[in-house]
C-alpha cells in the first residue's frame, strides 16, 4: 500500500446500504444485533481485505457498541442514536478533545446543553461522518476519564454470573471469583509457574518449586538481610528525594518523568552502574515485562527474547568487573550470597541480577502508582494519611487492592481440576483475575470504598 490511507464517503456508502455500520445496534431497533465479538471478527476480516476502511470503521463499531452499552444501562439518549444508526447510516467519528490526560476542549453549560470549544488536529473518518463523538472538561470534570475501579468492578459483576470464561485472546480460561483465585494462587501443587522454564526465565527462581525455589530463595534472603537492607534504604531515601522533587509546577507527567525511572535510579545505584545507562536500561525492562505479562501474545515474544539476552549480557560484564575489583554495593552481596551458599557460577548471578531487577522494576512501579492514585481520587483518604503517618503501611494495601496494580497472573495447570464447575485440563494455562476478585463483594462488603483505615485484605492476591 502506498499514499496516505484514508477512509472516504466513496468506501463509507457501501458499509452504509450494505448495513455494516448497524452491525452492532439491536435488531428491535432496526440493526443487525452482533455482538462484540462477531463484530471484532467482522472488522478482522475487513481489515484484511482494506486495512483503511477497517481502522476508521472500527472507531464507529466502538461508539456504536458504547451506545448499546448505555442503552443497557439505562442511558435516556442512547436508543435514538442508535436508531438514526440504523435508519440513517449516520457515521460517527470519535475524537479525544486533543489530550486524554489534560484535555483542551471544555464545556459550558447552556440552555439545552453544553457549548463545547476545542481544537483536534486529527479526527478519524471524519471527511464521511455525520456526527462527531469527543469528550471535554465540565468545570474541574473531565468528563471522558475512567476510574482505576472500573476493570475490577465490571469483571466482579460477571464473576457473580459466571465463575470461570474463556477468552480467546488470551486462550485460557479466566477466573473472576476472590474465594476460587485466592485458593488456586496458594495451591502451588496444582497451579505452577513452571511456564517461565520455557523461555529465558528458565534458571530464575520463578520457574522453579521445591528444593531448586528454596536454595534460591535461601541465598536471595542473604542479601536482603535485615542489616543489609537498612543501609539500602540509607542510599534509598536521596534518590527518592531528588527523583520527585525535581517535579516542577502544577502539572507533571509523573508516571514517566518521575514513577518509572525512580526503581531504575534504585537499581543502578545500589549495583554501581552509570547513570547514563539509565534510558537503556528502561528500555529493555519495559520490553521484558510487557512479554512476560502476556506471555501468550506471540508479537511480544521476539523484541522481549532480544531485550533479555541483551540485559543479560550486560549484566554479564558488570558481574565479571565487580569479580575483578570488589565493591560495598549489592552486586557484591549478591556475589558473597553465591559464595557463601558454594552456589557461584556467573550465570547464577546474572540470572539473580536480571530477576531482581525485572521483578522489583515492575512492582515499584504499580505499588507507587496504586498508592498515588488511589489517594488523590480519594481526597477523605489523603487527608487521613496526612493526619496520621501510621496509616501508610495499610494505604499502601489497600491500594493494591482499590487501584488494581495487576490484572492477573496466568498459571500452569499441573493436574486436572474443577472451578466452579468448570473442569480445566492438565498442562493448560488458566488466568486468575486479581482485578474481579479484588471487588467480589463477597469478599469485600464494600468494595468501590478506599479505606486506608484496615488494611486490604486483597493484599494476598496482588502481592504473590
């Protein structure tokens, strides 16, 4: 293909008479009643055929699908768009108001509505819509924005309807209830990790039960011994400082500018490496973890193989430097771990190195980022941490719970088994969804509430 790809009144029409831009809009109101799925492999094989067409079309499916979604609900508006949908093949373009985050387009109050003011650059479809679709800031409401709830909340309500889905995206079963994933994340017997020996994680202690998990686990508690762990927190505490505090202003962008690179700033500090590897460095963790989350997403599996032999190798020579010329930093006490444990060999240590930084990276990063969000969105909540310094160790649990640090973890079913009277076979992948069980409100009374007051009893789940 070549030029600028574009959807245009000339490939719309066709979509329009032939019926496909009423794909999704309920046959008693005139449409063709798919539903989400058929409608994601209909514009699957549209795209295969016109990648443009199905791109541009897709924005309209998904406004389309959003306004049955609140018809469902009880939306008063929803049902007369969707029947000019149908009658009149009106096509609906969608733009985000120029930012998602800080949007510029805002909203005013008038008689019969808003008046709405902004600008967007670019705005998919739009030389053959009707109607355009975006978004704006009513007074300090940004109108678009969704809370970090909403994932666990809506999965919980399918929970209480059915237990145990399959996903075929993901290909594995997903399990939504907090009684049936608490269980099976504690019965390492039947639901393993083993998976990660199949890829480059093989040697790390996350790939292993028993014995191999347990020496492994034994020289790991050596260098994050009680006494070894203090004098981190003595070079901990600086770099926190300077990271956050180089914020400037009344806006940032945290998660980038100061959330991401605070565990990095960590690592190389407390292994002795230079800062300038720093972006590098971020690079290739990002690049890992997003495989290693989704490590049934073949896309993934190339570009994260190549950031970890390459993190590896790098690892590699800071291992044999620190050999040559010993250090006070804790790439020596991994080292003396090792020793003293008569474990050495370098690749033991570049697998501990490697492991520790991708697991700690990640964690950071989501414990932060929970604890940050779930107290702003919860202003009562920030004032009670403020008021008493004591209640940060259970806000920071009850932010692993509330703000849904982790969607889930997927394990390998080591042995036939039933869940919720769903049998699931031995040596398949099934998905425990932390997100849903965190608000099952069998488990939690009232989970939609923030209560920095008790510590989250969904602390089990997002931490193992």
């Amino acid at each position: 293909m070549t030029g600028t790809p574009r959807l245009s009144p000339r490939r719309t029409t066709p979509c329009g008479s032939g019926g496909y831009l009423a794909l999704s809009v309920p046959e008693e109101l005139g449409g063709l009643g798919a539903t989400m799925r058929q409608v994601l492999y209909a514009q699957a094989e549209l795209a295969r055929h016109d990648g443009a067409t199905g791109l541009a079309s897709a924005m309209h499916q998904y406004l389309t699908l959003m306004q049955g979604f609140r018809r469902r609900k009880g939306a008063p508006d929803a049902e007369g768009v969707l029947r000019r949908v149908a009658a009149e093949g009106i096509v609906i373009a969608t733009s985000g108001g120029s930012d998602w985050l800080w949007p510029t387009t805002t909203a005013v109050a008038v008689d019969g509505g808003f008046r709405v003011s902004g600008r967007k650059t670019f705005c998919s479809q739009s030389p053959a819509a009707t109607v355009v679709a975006t978004s704006a800031v009513l007074g300090d409401e940004v109108l678009h924005f969704s809370a970090p709830t909403t994932l666990g909340r809506k999965l919980a309500v399918l929970g209480r309807e059915l237990p145990v889905v399959f996903d075929q995206r993901m290909g594995a079963p997903l399990v939504l209830r907090h009684k049936d994933v608490s269980a099976a994340l504690r019965d390492t017997g039947t639901f393993g990790t083993q998976f990660y020996g199949m890829g480059p994680m093989a040697a790390s202690m996350i790939a292993h039960d028993g014995a191999e998990h347990t020496r492994q686990r034994r020289i790991h508690n050596r260098f994050f011994s009680p006494g070894v762990s203090r004098r981190y927190a003595e070079r901990i505490v600086p770099i926190a400082v300077r990271t956050f505090g180089s914020l400037k202003g009344d806006r940032a962008e945290l998660v980038e500018d100061a959330i991401a690179r605070y565990p990095m700033q960590v690592f190389l500090d407390l292994l002795g490496i230079p800062d300038e590897v720093g972006d590098q460095g971020l690079a290739w963790v990002r690049t890992i973890v997003s495989w290693l989350g989704s490590p049934m997403e073949e896309a993934l599996a190339a570009p994260g193989m190549q950031a970890y032999q390459e993190l590896s190798d790098y690892t590699r020579t800071l291992v044999e430097a620190e050999l040559t010329d010993p250090k006070d930093n804790l790439l020596g006490e991994i080292i003396r771990a090792h020793l003293d444990e008569d474990q050495f060999s370098l690749e033991a240590c570049v697998v501990a190195v490697v492991g520790l930084i991708l697991g700690g990276f990640e964690t950071t990063i989501q414990m932060v980022t929970a604890t940050i969000s779930s107290l702003l969105l919860n202003p009562d909540a920030l004032e009670q941490v403020r008021a008493d310094r004591s209640l940060i160790e259970p806000a920071i649990d009850e932010a692993f719970r509330w703000a849904n640090p982790s969607a889930g973890l997927y394990r390998l079913v080591l042995k036939e088994v039933e869940i919720a009277g769903t049998p699931i076979a031995a040596g398949s992948m099934a998905y425990f969804c932390i997100a849903a069980a965190h608000y099952d409100e069998e488990a939690f009374p009232d989970p939609a509430r923030c209560s920095t007051g008790v510590p989250g009893c969904g602390l089990i789940l997002a931490r193992r």
